[in-house]
C-alpha cells in the first residue's frame, strides 16, 4: 500500500490544481488589463496587403485618421501588396500580439484564399484576431468608353461575337474583382480570359485604354473616373442600387443571377488582451460613425459597418464558407 500511494504522488507531482489554473487565468487576465490600461503609448502599424490607391488602401486611411485622434498616436498605414495579400497578412500573423500592428482584413485574405491557395504562411481563422468591420464594397462592372457597349445585355453579345478577344482584370487571383468576373462569365455562358494585376492603378489605366475590356471594379477604385466618363459603368454586383450610382442597375436587375461584395475590417495577431481588442474596435466604430467619414465612404460606393469583434468574426467565417463553393466551380486556383 505505501508503494501505492508513493506512486500516485508521484504521478501528481507537477500537474497544476485547479486552483492553480484560475490563479494563473487571473494573472493572466491581470496582465491584459494592465497592458491595457496604459495602451497605446507609441504609434500603431496598419498592413494594409495590397496596392496603394486600391479599396482597401483608400477605405484604411479614411479610419485611421479619426482612430488617431480617438487613441491619442499615429496610426499608420502600411502598404504591403503581394501574393493576393498573404505577404502583408504574414507580417501581420508574425507580429507581436501587443496591439501595435494591425492588418486589414477582406474577403481575399480570410475568406477566399484558405480554398485558393494549397498553402498559407499563416491559418486566417487562428492566427488573427478580428476587431471590427470597416465597410461592405460592392463591385462595379466598368467597360472602356470606346466600346461599343451600352449595357449588359449589349456587353454579352459583344463577348460572343469576338471569342477569345475580351480579358477581363483583377488586383490578383481569388480577389473579389476576379471572383466576381468569373462567376459573370459562368452565369452567361461567355469565356473571358482573367489577367491579375498587382497595381491597381494600372489595371485601371489598361481598361481606360481598351488593353482589358471589363473589370468587376471595387467601386471605391474607379467612382471618381467613373463619373468623370472616363470608364463606363454597366452595373453593381451588389444586391442594391447604390446612393453614389443611382442609375446604375444591379446585376440582378440587368437579367444576371448572380451577386458579389467585397468587405473590409481590421484584425490583430491572435493574442492580443481583449481590453486592448476593445479599445480598437471603440475607436474604429467612433471614426465610422462620424459624418464626415461615413459620408466619404459611401461617396465612394462603400457601405460603412460597424460591428463587434464578436459579430465581425462570425462573418469572416460564414463568409470563408460561403465561398468555398464559389471557388471550386469557378476552377480559380493561385498556386
């Protein structure tokens, strides 16, 4: 019997007591709340993981302006374009969990490119940590103004009567500009050949100049051309007509089943103490909810939301399998 009970203490030896697991739970919750408590002391980094002047470089600078006010440092935004986003989302992933780098999370990094991409340097759903929603960006389907297109249904019989002569472009493989341009093209039953960009500034000026017939556009990329006649917009590929496009049909509306928005919010690396999660999403929804902001936002064909870091991370992943079937019947592939 004592070699008995010599053996069960020795097998306990080491292994935390319950009261052990609260106590260091409490410390570690402590830990948070005093990081907290003096955050932020030193300017915050925003990844943004795509080209400057794209959507998400335009939509990141209008929140990070007002968020420096409400936190009291800089926030600044950081362009990090490259393999459809996942060389800034790495950086991201692979940072401190102390509050002081952000990531500008979309459709394409933590939704979309799990079903693209054999590979990630990072997992979308573990290794960040979801703040709070910027806004939804439909697409907006332009053409050159030098073809002889009106409208959709004109656009189709175009595409058929000169096959393998219309290319439609993206900012790069599984954006929601790509996504959006090969579900178009399955729902009408026209092939279109897809060429990825990774400046979008260029992209824009080859569809200016008839080098790409059609783009599926984040609306805040090509409003300002757009109505400067510069492009000629044919539809939303939301669900709606937008304030910014009123005369401009959805989709749906044209006769093509199909919708795709884009959306935007800002993420940290996983670990970072709630209290500070907190503070950020506070002074993201304040910068969203002044006038001026939302205003700007929704001039650009974006809608403004807001949310939790709760409700925000719900949607990244009902939206990541949402699009897992999308992917598979448009074949789009990144590796």
């Amino acid at each position: 019997m004592p070699e008995k009970t010599e053996l069960a203490a020795t097998r306990g030896a080491g292994l935390p007591t319950r009261r052990a697991i609260l106590a260091g739970a409490a410390l570690l919750a402590a830990a948070g709340h005093a990081r907290a408590q003096g955050y932020p002391e030193r300017p915050i980094r925003f990844i943004v993981p795509g080209p400057a002047g794209g959507a998400g470089d335009v939509l990141s600078r209008l929140v990070a302006e007002p968020m420096s006010k409400t936190l009291g440092v800089p926030v600044v935004v950081e362009d990090r374009p490259g393999a459809g986003t996942n060389v800034g989302m790495a950086v991201v992933a692979a940072a401190a969990p102390d509050g002081y780098t952000l990531g500008l999370g979309s459709i394409a990094s933590n939704a979309v490119n799990r079903w693209l991409y054999r590979s990630l340097p990072f997992d979308p759903e573990r290794d960040f940590a979801p703040v709070g929603m910027i806004a939804l960006v439909p697409n907006l389907m332009v053409v050159p103004p030098q073809l002889p297109v009106r409208d959709v249904a004109e656009f189709i019989a175009y595409v058929k009567a000169h096959p393998g002569e219309v290319n439609f472009g993206s900012v790069g493989s599984g954006s929601s500009q790509h996504l959006a341009g090969a579900q178009f093209g399955q729902a009408v039953g026209v092939e279109m050949t897809h060429i990825p960009y990774t400046n979008s500034g260029q992209l824009n000026t080859d569809l200016m100049e008839n080098r790409v017939q059609v783009l599926f556009q984040s609306i805040s990329a090509v409003a300002e051309m757009a109505r400067a006649g510069h492009m000629r917009p044919l539809a939303v590929t939301g669900t709606q007509r937008l304030p910014a496009f009123p005369d401009v049909p959805t989709l749906q509306e044209a006769g093509v089943p199909i919708t795709s928005t884009g959306w935007f919010g800002i993420v940290t690396p996983a670990g970072v103490p709630a209290p500070i999660v907190e503070r950020l999403n506070a002074a993201l929804n304040a910068a969203l909810a002044d006038p001026a902001v939302s205003a700007r936002i929704v001039a650009l064909g974006s809608i403004p939301r807001a949310t939790t870091p709760t409700a925000f991370g719900a949607f990244m992943a009902a939206e990541t399998q949402r699009w897992r079937p999308v992917v598979l019947a448009t074949g789009a592939t990144a590796d």
